[in-house]
C-alpha cells in the first residue's frame, strides 16, 4: 500500500511532534511525515504563493523554507493529509475568563462579577480562536485541498504553572470550583464548530492530563526550541512546550484517526 504523506505545519510546537516522531517509532505505520512551520507570529502571514503554502513575510518565509522538510513552501498535490499544530488553538483564552464570567453551568455565581449565558462564553471562546493562526492557515489550506485537514490542541499548559504565582492564581478558581467539565464542554463545542468548517479536531492523550485543565510536569521538562537543531531547551519554567515524551504518546493516540485516510484509500 503506498504511504499516506503528511504535512506537519505549525508554530513551536511542532518540535513536540518532530521528536517524538522517532520515540513513536511503528505506531504510525505506513505514515511519512513532513514538518513545517515557523515560531512566534511567523504563521500569520501565511498564504498560498504561486500555489504553493508559505509565509508571505519576507523574514518568517526564509525561516520557514530553512526548516521545512521539503527545503521550500508545501506543494499541497504532495501531500495526503494535513495536521495542524499549536498555533493560539488554546484553552486559554477560555480559562482566562473564568474568574470574571458565571454562566449556568459553572460554580463561581457567587464570586463572578458577570453572568452570561453558556452560549454567550462559546462565541467569545470562538472569536478568540478565530484570531489565532490556527484558524487562518487551517482555512488557507483548506483553500487549496479537500484532503483531511487535522487540528490538534496546544496542550493544557504543564501544571508546573502551579509555582508561579499569577497563573496559579488564575486557574485556582476553576479547580475549587470543580469546573474542569465546564471546561472541556466548551472545548468539545469548539470541535463541533471546527467539524462544521472541515477540520478534524486532536486532543492530548488523557493519560498527560493533570488535574483536568493541566498537563503533567514530566511531559513540560527538556522541551527542545523549533530549530534547524532540535538541541535547544526552553528555559526551566517554560509551561507552554511539552518535550518528546509528549510528542510521542501524541502520536501513539492519534495513529487510528491519521491512518483511516489511507485505508480508506486503499
């Protein structure tokens, strides 16, 4: 059977996926996998280019064609799927709320200053969401392929967040309050609007979740930076990339869902 090649494209977390590509080594089998990207805001100008998929910014289009597998930007026709990484496809947004905004199914009316409806605290979620770089390359990709376009889910931030005192302080009400659920409701009704659109949503395995809303430290530690070199760590109390652990167990619980195109090709 001839391999599904898929296109990795993202912003810095594509060095999770990228080397825990190797650590997954056999859970993806007759899968060939090419890794793209750029970091910080570089994907914001992303766009098809004499038919191809790239960065139109001079500066992010260089880094871009530097560390991409193919050496220059994505010619779609290659490519037999896409999978779409990190990119502002967060739950902070979401999370940052909380605190402010009660809704009926949360358990913070009584120290909430405003209450809105569920539905109300979904579009907000979506309109941050639709601001991010996720929804635009996903729907410039789109634009050009009607081949499965996968949207995974920055991981919940390391629960090491905890040692840090502004963000602990920020995710202590929902944990008092025991609104995870409210959390991944939300979440799951971000995928039923991701569906609609086309895409095909990704979450991290349940098993590197802590706590509902956070990921478990060990898979935060010796993150490694989006480099032509995946040899440099992120700083100790980086709580946003997760390390080859991480990408790997990705990988491991995603293989089904990114393999059923090519048996149905098949």
């Amino acid at each position: 059977m001839k391999p599904l090649r898929l296109c990795v494209l993202g912003n810095s977390h594509v060095a999770t996926l990228k080397t825990g590509w190797e650590k997954a080594a056999g859970a993806l089998e007759g899968v060939e996998a090419a890794f793209a990207g750029c970091i910080g805001a570089g994907m914001a100008s992303f766009d098809i280019v004499d038919g191809r998929l790239g960065p139109r910014e001079p500066e992010a289009a260089a880094f871009f064609r530097d560390i991409s597998d193919t050496g220059d930007f994505i010619d779609p026709a290659e490519f037999d799927a896409f999978l779409l990484v990190g990119m502002r496809l967060v739950a902070e947004p979401l999370i940052q709320n909380y605190a402010a905004f009660a809704t009926p199914s949360t358990h913070n009316h009584d120290t909430a200053p405003h209450f809105v409806s569920d539905g109300c605290m979904a579009d907000a979620f979506w309109s941050a969401l639709e601001q991010s770089s996720m929804l635009h390359v996903a729907r410039t990709v789109r634009r050009v392929t009607d081949k499965p376009v996968f949207t995974a889910w920055q991981a919940f931030l390391s629960e090491g967040l905890m040692d840090i005192e502004w963000r602990r302080q920020r995710y202590q009400p929902i944990l008092a309050n025991k609104d995870q659920p409210f959390v991944h409701d939300m979440l799951a009704e971000m995928d039923r609007r991701l569906v609609a659109e086309g895409y095909r949503p990704l979450h991290q395995p349940k098993s590197t979740i802590s706590k509902g809303i956070m990921t478990k430290a060990a898979y935060s530690r010796g993150s490694v930076r989006f480099r032509k070199e995946l040899i440099h760590e992120h700083r100790e109390e980086d709580v946003f990339h997760m390390n080859a652990d991480f990408g790997a167990a990705c990988w491991k619980a995603w293989a089904r869902d990114i393999q059923a195109p090519a048996q149905v090709a098949a």
